[in-house]
C-alpha cells in the first residue's frame, strides 16, 4: 500500500471549508465566541440524527459479532484516534467487559495519546502492522474514525480487516470519501465548516465521541449490559462500585443496602446474581444457571413461567 499526497482534494472537504459564521472571531468577545460555537455546536446532533439508519446498523453488527466472541476495535489517527482509545477504555468500568472485547488503536502507538505523531498517519502498511499485533480476526469489527474521511492510516485499516474477513466500518465528516470506498458501512454525520478552519478536533470530534457512545452503549444495552437504565453488570471491586452494587440491589429488591451488601458477599459481588437469587429464591450458583440460560439478560432472567416479572 502506498499513502497519498495529503494536499489531494482537502480544500474540496467540508471540514476544511471557510466558516462564515466565524470569519471574524477574533474581533469578538470572550461571552461572543461561546455563544457563537455553542450556536455551531447545537447543529451537530442533527447531522447524527441523519445517521440514524446507519449507526443503528452497526450496532447491529458490533452486537451480533461480539455476543459470537469477536471484537470491536477503533482504529483512528490524532483526534479521531484518541476518542477511539478513550470510548474503548471507558467500557471496562461502565459495563464490565473484559479490556479485549473493545480496543483502540491509535496511530503512533500509546504515546501519541499525549503526543502528536501526525506523520504516522500517511503510513496504510502501519495500520496493517498493528492489527496484525492484536491478531485481528475475521469475527471483529473495526471501526475506521477520520474525520477527513482520507487518512491513509485509516484506510489501510479498513482494506485489511476486509481482507481477512473482519467487518469494516467507516466514520467520517466528510461525504464521498475514500474511506466510503474501502467500508461495508459507512456512518457520515455532515457537521459543515469548523469555528476554527480545519480544526476537527471541534464539531466534528463532538460528533465522532457522540456517534462512539451511542456504538458501545446501544452494542453493551443489547448484550444485556444494562436492566431498564441502570448499569447492573457490576462487579464490587472497589469501595465505589460497592456502594453502587449496594444501592441497585437494593432498589431492584426491595431490601435495605446494608442487606443488599450481604447478599452481595454471598453472590461474590455479582449484581445481577444477586438480583436474581433474591428474586427469584434460589441459591447463588441456581442465579447464575438461570443467567446462563437466558443470555445474561437480567429481565429475562427475573421472568417467570408466565412470562411475568418476578
């Protein structure tokens, strides 16, 4: 693979068009360029409303793939892949998930978190490198973030999870990219021109953290990561995530925290457990056959023969 000149077609992307709005921002002030970028800024859950269809899609995929053992992997370059690295490092202490079954990726590696490594990003065949590193499979899904649309890091990404089978989709601000070409999926909210001109970290990184949470919360709600909306996949491995499992058991019981507590020691801090042993009068390992049977979803695992809640 070879990457491409980065002056091809930019002035043609809407992310790197002239903003009228802010053509003179820096004659304004300071209460003037919040009210100007919280006006730009209120226009982008409209263009993720345009991409409902599409996201909603990939929810689908991601969920299917993962509840099969696969995984979700974002893969970005600057901007877009520090918000991939921060959506997937966020899953282990909201759902429980094991640390594997969402991965970000990021070009430059770990210390380009902190530290720019832009030239990376023009290097497709390091893309490849790196997912050959996690050993990507054809049950994953790799979700390709840039904002451009053109990077080459991301598509190189995209080109080689297709070509072992993995499930590849593409999100960018930009419509008709060369990351649609190399996608089975493609989510594009259109966030139009930066307050600042070229500057993606702004309305079109919102965009992309906005569309990532909705992936991994909508994927983590269908693997029964949640009960209504509470996050009950909880396991109490710290004074914090005690006090929660305490108050959830207890508001799904019916009994008080202190008792929600020592329920818990008996389930070995396993909220959903707990829920079901108390609910459904049966001892701890019975809680977790039943878990079993119905897929780890807590709302079915509380239905009784009639299909009742219990």
């Amino acid at each position: 693979m070879t990457s491409k000149p980065r002056s091809v077609l930019i002035s043609n992307l809407t992310t790197e068009t002239v903003n009228p709005a802010s053509a003179k921002i820096d004659t304004l002030s300071p209460a003037e360029i919040v009210r100007l970028m919280n006006a730009e800024d209120a226009t982008i859950p409209q263009a993720i409303a345009r991409e409902t269809e599409s996201i909603a899609n990939a929810i689908t995929v991601i969920t299917e793939r993962v509840s099969n053992g696969g995984r979700l992997i974002y893969i970005g370059a600057g901007t877009s892949g520090r918000l991939g690295v921060l959506d997937a490092s966020e899953c282990p202490p909201t759902f429980s998930t094991p640390p594997e079954m969402v991965v970000g990726l990021i070009a430059g590696g770990d210390s380009a978190l902190r530290k720019s490594a832009e030239g990376v990003e023009d290097h497709p065949e390091i893309a490849v490198e790196d997912l050959k590193t996690i050993e990507l499979a054809n049950t994953d899904v790799v979700v390709g973030i840039a904002s451009s649309g053109r990077t080459p890091y991301v598509i190189g990404a995209l080109n080689y999870a297709r070509s072992v089978g993995a499930f590849a989709i593409g999100l960018a601000c930009n419509e008709g990219s060369a990351l649609s070409k190399v996608a089975d999926l493609m989510i594009t909210p259109i966030v139009g021109p930066e307050i600042i001109t070229g500057s993606t970290r702004m309305k079109a990184g919102t965009a992309t953290k906005m569309v990532l949470n909705m992936l991994t919360t909508g994927t983590m709600v269908q693997l029964g990561k949640t009960y209504g909306n509470l996050m009950v996949d909880l396991r109490a491995t710290n004074t914090k995530l005690v006090a929660r499992s305490c108050r959830l058991v207890a508001l799904l019981t019916g009994i008080t925290e202190s008792q929600a507590k020592e329920e818990l020691e008996k389930c070995d801090g396993e909220l959903k457990t707990t829920v079901v042993m108390i609910r459904r009068r049966v001892a701890p390992d019975a809680a977790r056959g039943i878990l079993n049977d119905c897929g780890n979803q807590l709302r079915l695992a509380l239905q009784n023969a009639d299909g009742e809640i219990s």
